[in-house]
C-alpha cells in the first residue's frame, strides 16, 4: 500500500513530505537522515493509497 507521510526532524525541526510505501507493518520511505545529520525523527502519515 502506498502512503504519504510527513517527516519531522527532533533535533533541527524540519519537515520532509515524502511518498512510501508500508510493508509488514512498517513504514518504508528511503529517509535515513535529516539534513542536520540526525537520525532521529517522527514519522505521521497523512494519506494512504490503494
């Protein structure tokens, strides 16, 4: 199932609107680490597609 998700970064607060797709119950988007060189975020879905 494809979904659009947004990305919020913890340290830096930037956010990321990107496309994925979910998997086995996870979430799989390819986003490894913000643009500060953290890797730690929250990730919210928004839209989910057939």
């Amino acid at each position: 199932m494809r979904i659009k998700v947004r990305i919020h970064c913890k340290r830096c607060g930037e956010r990321f609107v990107l496309r994925g797709r979910m998997e086995q119950g996870q979430i799989q988007t390819g986003f490894k680490r913000c643009i500060c060189d953290n890797c730690e975020f929250i990730i919210e879905v928004m839209e989910k597609h057939a």
